[in-house]
C-alpha cells in the first residue's frame, strides 16, 4: 500500500502514518521527496488492511494499493526518476552512462591499456570482470581477488570508476573494497539470498535482467535490494531467451520503455552479451540510446581475437571509439549527452 502525503506534510504527519502501519505490524519504507513524502507500507497482509485506516489520518493525500507483485521498484512508491550518485557520476541524469572494458581482466596492462583508452573516448565507468559465470566449468573462470586488485589499481591510475560482478556471498565483502558499483549478472537475478546480502553493504548495485526473466519478476527481484533501504539499484536489460538463435538472446528494446512506466529505476542496456557478435553491438546500442536507455554497457578489448573470454562480442578500440561518435547524434536527438 503507498501513501501519498500532502505536499508540506509536518514531519509529525508522517510519523503517524509510520507508527499506525508499525502497530498493525506492517515495514515501513519511506521516500522523502523534495516536494512531497511517499510511504510504502509493506508486508504479506496488506492487501487485508482497509486503506481508510490511513486515508483518515492528517497529512494524506491518498491511498493506493500496489496491485504489481514489486512495490519499491514501482513508480507509485518513488514518483521522481531515482538517480544513482556513483562517486558524483548520476546514473539516470542525462550525460549517458558509458560503462566499457573488457568482459574479464586478463592483465594488469590488459585492464590498464583499455581504461586509458575507453575513458579518452567518453567511457564513464571501467567494467571488468573478475569472478566470471561460465557456461563450462572448463572455461576461464576470472583471475578473482587478483583481478579486483588489478581494477584497484588502474582506477587509481586511470580514474574510473569500476563495475565488476559478485557470483556469491562470500565474495561480497572483499568485491565491496575495491568496486564502486556491483554487478548482479543475469544467472544471479534472482539469487535472493546474494541480493539480500548485497543490499546491505550500500554500493549501487546493477541488476542485470536474468535471461528468461519477465520485467515484472526483474522488478521484483529489485524489491529485495530497495526493501533493505538501498535505493541505489540500476536496472540493465541484456537479451533474453526467444525462439530466435540468429544471434545469441533477443534484446527486448520495449523493456526500456516498459521500465520508464512501471519503474522509477534508471535502465542501461548490455548490447554485447545480448548480440554475442561484434557485428550487431553498434546497431543495438544505437537504438537502445534512442529509445530512452540512460547509458550502455559495453565489452571493449585491446585485442578481440586474443580474449579469454567473450572474443567474439568484444569492439576494438577502433570500434569503439567510432560508436561512440555515431553515438552523440542519437544522444542529442533524444535529449542526452554523451
Ligand atoms: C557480464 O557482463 O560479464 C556477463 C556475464 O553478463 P550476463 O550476466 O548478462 O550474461
Ligand atoms: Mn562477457
């Protein structure tokens, strides 16, 4: 259930709220906006709970049940677009979100060599991965805590900022030293115990959307970082599952237009794991910008044909760099920066 307070609600009205949803024994979350407070009331029995119990109270505007299985994520609860401050960059703001590097850090000059390069083009945040979820055991499973100190490093040198992904629980902590933003991959999206424990530690967290997931569970999935009071959630569509195996999962570009309704959530979208082919990442980019997407994330390698990993999907520099500046028409068109 959301209630909407008055504009200029005392902060005692609010508290009346909080206090009568606690009573009833509901978990209250709030969203304290600069023109108006919103409070979600949460719990398995709300549906129960009659909307006159607040309706009556003073300050409230209005009451209204959340009937989509998230709540936080929801738009109802958080109005305003949410922008995530990353070390001062507003994912969600409109300068796009460029985040490129390699899928995985296969060296210290490897990583070094890409940061220059993406940052000098217009990147904005280094990716690379550092514990990676193969589809074969026997494939190069990440170079783990030394490739962490790898990114370490060349932020300090570079000064990117750095996304990389957790692939369970006890890598958290030590992933939460050396990343400013932690990547939840599309296997993990509904890893709720991962997402629980990930929402205490207060990074941004980007929540890929899983592979055969709908936007409703995605969303609600989402609701398990928010409800532990981090709202610092970014959202990135990355293909999913169809019955088309041209290229290697279908990137649902509506599912960009579809969060901006429901979701208050910033999206950036993955063409690189959604195409798995060089080829089709600048065409898919290019029309995620332009359908409203808040920025991309991008595999970039010095050296495509020598990857460990995801080769075959990674841009050249070359690449790279023209993309970016086929980018910033389409960005301007719609509003954005690069
Ligand atoms: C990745 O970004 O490195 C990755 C493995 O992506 P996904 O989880 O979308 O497959
Ligand atoms: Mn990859």
């Amino acid at each position: 259930m959301i209630v909407e307070m008055n504009k200029g609600a005392s902060p005692e009205q609010v508290d009346g709220v909080v206090e009568r949803a606690r009573s009833m024994g509901f978990e209250v979350q709030l969203n304290i906006g600069t023109e108006k407070t919103v409070v979600a009331i949460l719990g398995s029995n709300t549906g129960k709970a009659p909307t006159d119990l607040f309706a009556v109270l003073p300050g409230v505007q209005t009451v209204t049940r959340i009937m989509k299985p998230y709540k936080l994520a929801a738009r109802e609860f958080h109005p305003q677009d949410t922008i995530v401050n990353l070390n001062g960059l507003a994912i969600g703001g409109k300068k796009l979100t460029l985040m490129a590097g390699p899928c995985a850090v296969e060296s210290r000059e490897q990583l070094r060599e890409t940061a220059r390069f993406v940052k000098d083009v217009g990147a904005n945040v280094l990716r690379g991965g550092a514990f990676k979820p193969r589809t074969s055991p026997f494939s190069f499973q990440g170079l783990e805590e030394e490739a962490l100190k790898f990114l370490a490093e060349v932020k300090a040198e570079v000064g990117l900022p750095i996304i990389t992904e957790v692939l369970d629980i006890e890598h958290i902590e030590v992933t939460a030293c050396h990343a400013d933003i932690i990547q939840v991959g599309a296997r993990n999206m509904q890893n709720f115990a991962l997402l629980k424990e990930l929402a205490k530690v207060r990074h941004p967290v980007l929540l890929k959307r899983g592979l055969a997931a709908t936007v409703t569970e995605w969303l609600t999935a989402a609701d398990y970082l928010l409800s532990e009071g981090n709202l610092q959630v970014v959202l990135c569509e990355r293909g999913i599952r169809t019955f088309e195996d041209s290229i290697r999962f279908s990137l649902d570009i509506s599912s960009i237009a579809v969060i901006k309704r429901f979701s208050h959530l910033p999206i950036l979208v993955d063409p690189s794991h959604a195409s798995g082919h060089f080829s089709y990442v600048p065409s898919i980019a290019k029309a995620a910008v332009a359908a409203g997407a808040d920025g991309l994330l991008i595999e970039v390698h010095p050296n495509p044909q020598k990857a460990l990993v995801d080769g075959l999907q990674s841009l050249t520099f070359s690449d790279f760099s023209r993309l970016v500046n086929e980018l910033r028409p389409i960005a301007e068109a719609v509003g954005r920066t690069i």
